[in-house]
C-alpha cells in the first residue's frame, strides 16, 4: 500500500520545533509507522525515511516494531515447539591433559575428580 508521503513531513512541520521527547499524536504516529513500514520493506533505511519525514530514526525503528507488535506480525509471544535434542557425546581435556569421552557431565566430574 503506497501513502501520500507528502503530506506527513508537513503533519509533523506543524507540530513545532522537533526536540528530543516532543510528542507526536498517535494518528500521525500510525501514518509514520504505515509508511516507514512499507518503505522498509522496499529496502529504505531509518535514518533515510526519518530525514524525509523531519523525525528522529529511532522514533521510526521504536514506532514501526510497536507497529508490527500490535498488529501481532513482530514481538509477540510465538508457539515454539520443543524437540529432544540427541545426546551427543561428551568430550572434555582437562588441564592436567586427560581427555576423557562418552561419559556423562557428572560422570565426567567424578573421574576427573578421582584422578587429581
């Protein structure tokens, strides 16, 4: 979805000197986030969208991941599936020189504890 990018740079003009901490209204901020989203997709930079708009780069990289957030397409809560993992064996060098193979960590551990 393409949006009228001419429009927005006067939007955010009309609110003042920008400053850090100036507020932007959240219907301007969702316009920004639209915008910067499809811009990004199309391989735009922050810094290069928040020059043309007249914002700082980190308000549009906080404002188009909050964006993605609400829209449930980034930084939410996701299924994940657990798997077991195969045991590998276990190798380990001690410092003395031992190498020692296959055996558990405990029982890895308790050889090397023998042997010192």
């Amino acid at each position: 979805m393409k949006h009228d990018v001419s429009a927005l740079p006067r939007r955010v003009h009309a609110l003042g000197p920008r400053h850090r901490g100036a507020r932007v209204p959240p219907a301007l901020r969702a316009a920004i986030a639209a915008y910067a989203r499809d811009e990004r997709a199309g391989g735009a930079s922050c810094g290069a969208i928040a020059e043309r708009l007249g914002v700082s780069a980190e308000s549009i990289r906080r404002w188009v991941r909050t964006r993605l957030a609400r829209d449930g397409m980034a930084g939410g809560l996701v299924p994940v599936h657990v798997v077991a993992e195969a045991v590998r064996p276990l190798t380990v060098w001690s410092p003395t020189g031992y190498r020692v193979e296959g055996l558990s960590v405990a029982e890895t551990a308790e050889l090397l504890r023998r042997l010192a």
